[in-house]
C-alpha cells in the first residue's frame, strides 16, 4: 500500500472509528466487571449532564425535581446479577408510589388559572409581545388539559407501566428470588393508606407474578409505624413541618437574584411587560414537569417556556425544601426514620439464622417523605455543605438533588447475599448499585452493615425520639394555615397585558405544591 493510499481521509476515519469503538468496549468491560465482583469503590447515582432523548427527539433538560420521570434516571442495565461465590437470599425493596396526577390544591390552580395564562401569553404573542419561537407557540396553542380533577392524586397509567416494569427488571436481575410463584409466605408486601401506594404495590405485583396471579395485598394501617410513621411525629411536626423557620432557605431563595432573574426572563420571553407573580411562574413549572411525568419521554409545552439555566434554578428551589423538611437540615427529619431500617435489619437477621423460613421478597411502598428520610438516616447523598439560598453555584454537582434521588417510583433496594466467606449486601438506588455509608465496595459484607445500622434498630423507639405520637392532630388547621400563607411572590403588573393575580383562595404554597 502507497504511503498516500495508507493516509487518505476516509480510511484514516475507519481507522479512528474502529480504535475507538474497541477502547470503549474494553472501558466498558473492566467497568463492568469491578462492580460485579463487588471492588468499585463509588458509583454515580445519575448525572444532570447526560440530557436524555425524548420520544419527540430533543434533548431538553428533564430533571425537574421529586415530579422528575423515572424513566429519565433509573439503571438502563437490566442484565441478571451473579456474583461469583455467591447466592442471593433475599431482597428488600423501599419504593415511593408511581407517577400520580396533581394533588386536589394543584388541580384546582392548573385547570383555572392556568388556561387563563395561557390566553394571556397567546394575546401578547399575537401583539407581537415576547420572544416565543415559532415550535413553543404552536405547542401551546394546541395544548389542551389532559388531567380530569377527579383523578387528583391518582396513580397515572404511567405510573402503573413503571412499577410493573420496575418488577419486571428486578425479576430479570434475581430470577431466583423474583421469580417464583406468589405465595404470602415467600412474599411480604406494605403499602400506606392511599390509592396510589395501594395501586403501586397491586402493579408491582404483576409485573413480578403476572395478572393471572391473586396477590391479596394486606390491609393498611393508617400512619404505619413503619412507613408512614413521621405524620404522627410530634417533635417532627412542630420543630419541622409547622415552623415557618424550615422553609426560610427557600423562601430566601425565592426572593434573590436567581429566582427573580428567572420571574423576569420567562414574563419578558412571554410578552409580559412587568413581572409575572411568582406563583404563575411556579404554575407553569408544575404542568411542565406533570405532563412530563405523564407522558414519559414526550416534553410538555410548558417546559419550553423556560431555558435550561431557569429549570435548574426551579429544581433547586424544590430541593432546598426537601433537604430542610425531610432530609438533613434538621435532626428530626432523619432521626425518626429508624422503623424502616429496623424492619431490613431483622428481616436479614431472620435469612441469615435460616434459609428456609425467611421470605425470598420484602416490598414496602410509601412516599417521597419516607424515602427521603430513610436516605438520611443511612448517611446517604450526604453533601460537605448544605444547599442553602446564597450557594446556589457551588452545589452544581450537589448529592442531595430530589430529580436523581426522589423521581417518581424512587427505590432503594438492598439484596442480602449468602457468599463462601459470609454474608454480603448490595445496595440499589433507581436500579443502580451504590455504595453505602462505610463501606468501601458495592457489595458489603454483613458485618460492616450490621456495625453501622444494627444499634439504630435495636434502640429504635420513634415515641420516645418523637416526644410522643399526635393521634387527633388537627391536620386541617395545619393545612389551612400553610394555604393561607402566599408563595414568594414578586411585584403585582400593571400592563392591560398582564396576567390578573391570583385570588386567595387560588394562591398555592411549597410543600403542596409538590405533595408527597
């Protein structure tokens, strides 16, 4: 071969493409194999730089927080789990309930006030007012409600999709643990007393044992003790959930230069010659991240209104309530949360004394503030400095961040293994392997787990932690309270093409606004 023949461009391509292609696969085997074998020492939960594709093809920013689309941040690997010297013998799984439908107070704001915005936005454009490209125009003109009221809270059938297919993942990754018939012997479920735990569990369990399978789901205990303990927490509702002081980081936040640059931004981009209210802006987020949620893979107009910088900014929003209610800006949140690791520890005590008598599955379905809580009381997704309303650019690569950690159908699986040299344990976050607080590898011997956790079940007392339970607590007045109380907003329009401000009795507030 000629040395001009051995340059030419195309094959010098070939070439690079072929290289490359073998480098990645080798990267991607060695990878593979170390956290196999159980000696990676991290790995990432998710990554807010890998933009997934949509169904529609664009490659919008999709992490909107504890609305965020499972489908968005969960483990793509589904292949079967083998762990040389090892036998799995038991899986405990921690779920939050499937996509929903908006929460009564969310309903009532997005099928008023939102249409009303809508026209508004349309009349400035036809005006000539903003700076609305032609694609987010028309996506807007066309966009029509999708959500009936009467289906507030309710499990969407996107949210059944995910956890049959969340259970059909890990069946295919622990055949021998998931894939026996049901028996309530071998299989535990518990679930809170709400439609959309209760529809979450009953989907689950088809995806694990198929429709023409009866699981008969156990009746649930209003607040359980176990997974839903933290709404008769006395200390938790005074010091945390009633006190003004918990959110003063959001609402700090709301009022600075971030948020109010992005109120300015969207009302300029739509046409709006003075600020929008904060609370319309934060209405729109909210159907963008609902029908995202709803329609998996497909973005929602309202999404478009915002840029990317502004999202995350809304999504920071978001976490710095969650952090401070539920996670560890106050001891309370986590402290409490002991009932839930009680219940991992002495099921794989129980596997470990016998093999025979233990159930193969443990299911336990709950909500975001369980979850989260949970997280916490483990030492998990712990940062060096606490996102706060004045450090918004240093927490970029944050560890508490809810769109990776708290989506929808959020899951933490842990999986007990009988190994030649003990028993281990793996740890699974959204499907993902993770490495849990104080130990050095994916797959943890029992010793190391039982030294860092076995105290906080064996002292568990969450009445005593609690300073006793609230059983009559006059929840209404609490709700009351936080709905009277506006959102953060910013300076009322004066524009004829201004949207009207909310009525009070429209006006939504932070922690309802997400829901559970």
């Amino acid at each position: 071969m000629s040395q001009t023949t051995m340059f030419r461009p195309e094959i010098v391509r070939t070439v690079a493409l072929n290289v490359g292609y073998l480098l990645t696969v080798l990267i991607a085997a060695c990878g593979f194999h170390k956290w196999r074998t159980g000696v990676v020492a991290e790995r990432r939960t998710a990554s807010a730089q890998d933009l997934p594709v949509g169904e529609d093809g664009s490659r919008q920013y999709r992490l909107y927080g504890a609305k965020t689309s499972y489908d968005q941040v969960r483990e793509k690997d589904v292949q079967q789990i083998d762990v040389p010297g090892c036998v799995p013998k038991q899986f405990w799984l921690l779920s939050r309930h499937g996509a929903r439908y908006p929460g009564p107070f969310e309903m009532g704001a997005l099928t008023t006030r939102l249409p009303t915005l809508r026209e508004l936005i349309l009349e400035n454009v036809r005006s000539g007012r903003g700076r609305l490209g032609r694609s987010v125009v028309g996506g807007l003109q066309s966009w029509k409600l999708q959500f009936e009221p009467s289906s507030d809270n309710q499990l969407t059938p996107g949210g059944e999709k995910e956890m049959k297919e969340l259970a059909q993942r890990f069946k295919e990754r622990f055949p021998t643990l998931l894939g026996c018939d049901f028996s309530s012997e071998a299989y535990s479920f518990r679930h809170t007393d709400s439609h959309r735990t209760a529809d979450s569990a009953r989907h689950f369990a088809t995806g694990l044992f198929g429709s023409a399978f009866k699981v008969n789901l156990p009746e649930p205990v209003k607040d359980d003790p176990v997974i839903k303990f933290y709404k008769t927490c006395r200390k938790w509702k005074e010091e945390v959930d009633d006190n003004d002081e918990s959110r003063e980081e959001r609402t700090r936040f709301r009022c600075g230069p971030e948020m109010q640059r992005v109120v300015q931004n969207v009302s300029t981009r739509l046409g709006f010659s003075e600020k929008l209210l904060f609370d319309d802006i934060h209405l729109m987020f909210t159907m963008c991240r609902f029908e995202s949620a709803t329609h998996s893979g497909r973005s929602s107009p309202w999404c478009s209104v915002f840029e990317r910088d502004e999202l995350e900014v809304m999504e920071y929003d978001e976490d710095l309530d969650y952090y401070w209610t539920d996670g560890y800006g106050y001891p309370i949140n986590y402290e409490q949360a002991c009932p839930p690791v009680k219940d991992f520890i002495d099921h794989f005590r129980a596997a470990m004394k016998s093999d025979d008598n233990a159930p193969l599955g443990v299911f336990r379905f709950s909500h975001s503030g369980l979850l989260l809580k949970v997280y916490a009381r483990l030492g998990m997704f712990r940062d060096a400095t606490p996102p706060r309303a004045d450090n918004f650019r240093e927490q970029t690569a944050r560890k508490w961040r809810s769109s990776l950690i708290d989506p929808f159908t959020a899951n933490l699986a842990l999986v007990l293994f009988k190994c030649s040299d003990g028993h281990k344990l793996m740890a699974f976050v959204q499907e993902r392997p993770v490495v849990l607080p104080g130990c050095d590898r994916v797959l943890c011997p029992m010793e190391t787990v039982l030294k860092n956790y076995a105290a906080l079940a064996d002292s568990c007392n969450v009445a005593e932690i609690c300073d006793g339970y609230l059983e009559n607590y006059a929840h209404c007045r609490r709700r009351a309270k936080k709905y009277a109380r506006r959102s953060i907003g910013t300076d009322v329009r004066s524009s004829s093409m201004s949207a009207p401000p909310l009525s009070s009795g429209d006006a939504l507030t932070d922690t309802e606004m997400m829901g559970p």
